[in-house]
C-alpha cells in the first residue's frame, strides 16, 4: 500500500542507518522507495534538510508530497537550509495538497523533538513487520499515513459549486432590473474567471499525476529487472496495481476538467 512514512531517530547517525535499511529492503524487494530525504531538529526547532528530497526518475508528485511534509514539520519556525544541499524548503505547503492529514503532522511532531532526525519517505508496503523490525532494532520510531486523494475529489466539488453559483445569478438576471443588470453580470464574470483559473489548475494537476504514474511504474519496472525470481511475482502485482489506481485517477481528474468546460461554454 502506497504511505507516506516518517521514521523519528535520537540523532543524524541512526537516521542515515535507518535510510541504508530502507534501500536495502528497496533492493529486496520487500518494500518500493519512491522518493525519500533525512531531516534533523536543532536545538532551537528548527528542521534543516540534510539530504534533498528524491523526487524520483520523472520529478513527481512523491517528491512533491515528502517535501511537503518536510516544510510542515518545520512548523512556524521554517525550515533551513541543509547542510551542503543548497536547497529550501518552505513550511508554507498546503496540507491538503501534500495529501496527508494535520493529526499526522501533530503525532509526529510530538516525537519530532530538537535534536532529533528522521527519515522521510514515500514507500509501497505490502507487509509492514519487515520496515517496523528494522527501524525498532535502530530506536527508530515509524509513523505511517496513507496517501488520500482529497484534492482531486475538492476540485470536483468546488466547481459544481461555481456552476451553482453561476445558475443562480443568470436567474436572478432575469429578474433584475435594468440599472442593477451591470452588477449581476460583474459578478458572473468574477465567477467564470474563477472557473477558468480551476480549469488550468486542473489541466497541469492532471499532467502531474500522469507523471507520478509514469515515474513509479517505471521505478517499479527496474525494481522487477534487478529482483530475484520469488519476488518478481509480488513486485509485477504491485506494478500492476500502481497503473491501474493512476489510470483511474488520470480518468476521475479529466472527467472534473470537463466540467470546467461545460460550465464555461455559453
């Protein structure tokens, strides 16, 4: 199952060891690493970056989400710049949009204390006793979360919302009197602009998910060459699955696109 994971150590040294054992059971197949970076707590609370987040093959929306989440856990205070990366992530992500919940965010930032560190990865598990095993046996604590796709279905729900409000005014037009017309038909323009503004959000949202199932199937597909013959079968099940939930997504997001279309021909 695809999840966001977040592993607390006590120091920088037990997180890197923490992120060796993830590769190692990448390359096992146990377990499939989208994207993945290590972050660390100073003593004043704030997260510096120490190894930029891997947004995989085709720059995904995995990346997108790790990085996400590694702005909110730097809290008001920010996030710095780590160590050598050059790189900067703001704390200003939209939680909706990194596809994980505030309650995440508040159960790991309790454990999340200054002068820790953690692993921060984007992973499909089939089984979670193999991940739990090795980070337990290095203090690590591991925290899950599954990826929700609440913004796909809130853009869905807002523009029906805007073609709502638009049936309304053209109603209330109808009925207006003439001196008080130019108002209404302001107010139906700031409505399609906004439409308009949804649809091209729409447009480059569908391309991104496009490219985040592209990115893991592919990752999934070098995964399957290098693994040993009784994972194969497992590794092919997950590289079918991933393919399918994307397509279907793809289809839900341009099935929302088209609405924007409709509601915005005369």
């Amino acid at each position: 199952m695809n999840r966001v994971t977040v592993v607390v150590f006590d120091d920088e040294k037990k997180a890197y060891e923490g992120l060796s054992a993830i590769h190692d059971l990448h390359r096992e197949g146990t377990l499939t690493v989208y994207a993945d970076t290590v972050i660390a707590k100073d003593a004043r609370g704030k997260v510096a970056v120490r190894k930029d987040p891997d947004p995989g093959p085709l720059g995904t929306l995995s990346g997108f989400t790790v990085g996400s989440l590694v702005g909110l856990l730097g809290g008001p205070i920010g996030v710095a710049v780590g160590a050598g990366t050059g790189t900067m992530i703001g704390a200003a992500w939209d939680v909706t949009r990194a596809e994980i919940g505030n309650d995440f965010i508040a159960e790991v930032s309790e454990f999340l204390l200054p002068g820790k560190a953690a692993v921060i990865g984007e992973m499909d598990e089939q089984w979670q006793a193999p991940l739990d095993a090795r980070m337990e046996a290095l203090g690590g604590e591991v925290f899950r979360r599954n990826r929700i796709q609440v913004e796909d279905a809130y853009f869905e729900k807002e523009i029906a919302a805007y073609e709502a409000e638009l049936d309304a005014l053209e109603a209330e037009l109808e009925r207006t009197a003439k001196e008080r017309r130019a108002r209404i038909e302001a107010k139906m323009q700031a409505t399609r602009t906004k439409l308009e503004t949804r649809k091209q959000e729409l447009k480059a949202r569908i391309d991104a998910v496009k490219r985040e199932g592209d990115a893991k199937v592919e990752s999934l597909r070098k995964q399957i060459a290098l693994a040993s013959e009784e994972q194969k079968e497992a590794l092919q099940k997950r590289h079918d699955k991933v393919r399918a939930e994307y397509q279907e997504r793809t289809a839900k997001l341009q099935q929302a696109w088209q609405l924007t279309r409709s509601a915005l021909t005369p």
